[in-house]
C-alpha cells in the first residue's frame, strides 16, 4: 500500500465516522498544503475543479482502496460519505505524517462543510477557477507562444494543475503511442481528465516517434542522432500535421505534450523549433515548481 493511502486511511480513522467525500477531498488538501509533512511522501496533488481543489487520482485510489475491502461507499441523501470498513486493517503512516493528520482532523473535523469549503476557497482563491459555487479569482490565459511540457515524475493532477496555473487552453498530444502506465496519461483518460478541467485534447500522433526507435537511448549520442532523424524523417514529412499544429498554438494557449520532464531530452523541442520561425511565436518550456 502506498503512503498516501495510509494517511487517506488514517484520516478516515481519526474521525471516527463516516466522512463526506468532498470533505475528506479539502481535509486531504489542507494536509498537503497547511501543514510540515504535506502528508507525507508522494502525497496526492489537486486541481481546481466544480467544488475547488480536487485529486482525480485520490479518487481513483480510493476506488481501489474499496475493491481490496479496506474503504466502503456510505449514501448520505444526494452526497455520498466514505468509511472504514469494520475489518480495514492498514499500517499507519508515519509519526509526523499521523500528527499532522490528527491536527488537520482537530481543526476541522466539527465544521460544516460549507464553512470548510469557505475557508479553503477564501484561503486559496486559485482552486476556484472551475467552482461552480463561487469563483473568487480569474483563470490565467497564457501570453502567445509555444509552449512544451513533460509529464515525467509527477502525477496527474500535479501536471494539468501545472498546465491550468499557467493558462494553458489546450493540451497537443505529441505522443506517436499515447499509452502509459501511470494514472492519468494514458490517451483515453487524459482525454477525460483535459475535458473535465475545460482543456482541449489533440493528439497528433504522426509527429510522434515510433516505441522502436526509442529504446536503447543510453548516451547523448544515441539520442541525438535520433532527433536528427526526426527532423529529416518526421518533421520534413509532416509539413501538413505541422501546419496544423502552427494554427493550433497560434489560435490559443497550446502546449505540446510528451513524457521526458527535459525539453532537451525529448522531441517536443524540436517539433517546437520547427513551430517558432512558421508561427512568430517564442518557445515556453513549462516546468513543475
């Protein structure tokens, strides 16, 4: 079991009850962002969503979590609540982790969830942007340019908080095979999730590099013979799928999409120099803080 579903659980047995969802959703956060252990190691990220900050992959766990008989789905009239089931047996996180855990259910175990929702809205307007109660602070639409970003080493919400933070409008899959392992970056359900969030999906997978020729890139060398195959063999190929991605990042906020976290290490950089002299626009390179 991961740390973060031990301190999910914990959570859950601390207040000693059965707790709604998009409660359980804000204490979760104010863990990760009010107190020293951030919920400990690998804690869940959050975007903002219909009621403020939310962790698709929270939920996602927590599905999980249900299947292996340690967390049950309670109906509560038209909100749903999680518990304990009577037999959920966990390892606790650890001794900081569970004293932060502790504080954050002391402090806000008794509000309602209006005033939780309250204070978290008011204490971090940028999770309103997709409330659909109150919306106390303007998205940010991104300056003109051609944007990149790797989705390597951080989840999910982490990255389309990141792309959401920064104005991003529309996500351009330039993954020739847009499948993955990890939650959330897999074709299908990015597709899903950039829709949720008001994010437009493209992919485009013939300015992609085939699975193949992507093995065995141990040395600088290596990869960089392969990009200089891209640009002979993709790139001057492509001029259609290229012109079309130039209207794309031209019309609105775009960022092109690939795994590698370093723009140097990864095609998108040299789709992007491509993309810089046919649209007048300049190369962002997004990174997580």
């Amino acid at each position: 079991m991961l740390n973060r579903q031990k301190t999910l659980l914990y959570l859950l047995q601390v207040a000693d009850r059965p707790v709604l969802k998009t409660e359980l959703t804000k204490w979760s956060f104010l863990l990760r962002n009010e107190t020293e252990s951030g919920g400990g190691s690998a804690f869940y990220d959050f975007v903002p969503y219909r009621f403020g900050p939310f962790s698709f992959c929270l939920y996602q766990e927590a599905a999980k979590l249900e299947a292996s008989g340690l967390l049950t789905t309670v109906d509560s009239g038209k909100m749903q609540k999680w518990e304990l089931t009577d037999d959920a047996e966990f390892k606790t996180p650890d001794d900081k982790t569970a004293r932060d855990a502790q504080s954050i259910v002391r402090k806000f175990g008794t509000r309602r969830l209006n005033a939780l929702i309250d204070y978290v809205y008011d204490s971090y307007p940028k999770y309103t942007y997709n409330s659909e109660l109150k919306k106390l602070a303007e998205k940010p639409k991104a300056s003109p340019g051609v944007y990149t970003a790797g989705y390597e080493g951080i989840s999910a919400d982490a990255f389309l908080n990141m792309l959401i933070q920064n104005g991003i409008q529309r996500l351009i899959d330039v993954r020739n095979n847009p499948i993955a392992r990890r939650y959330g970056f897999h074709k299908s359900t990015l597709n899903r999730l950039t829709g949720n969030l008001g994010i437009e999906y493209r992919h485009f997978p013939e300015l992609g590099i085939v699975s193949e020729k992507r093995q065995d890139l141990d040395s600088l060398e290596s990869r960089q013979e392969l990009f200089k195959e891209y640009e002979r063999q993709t790139l001057a190929k492509q001029e259609e799928a290229v012109a079309a991605v130039g209207e794309l990042v031209t019309e609105k906020p775009s960022v092109l999409v690939c795994m590698e976290a370093e723009p140097c290490c990864c095609h998108r950089s040299h789709l992007a120099n491509k993309l810089a002299p046919l649209t007048g626009l300049p190369i962002v390179h997004l990174r997580p803080q």
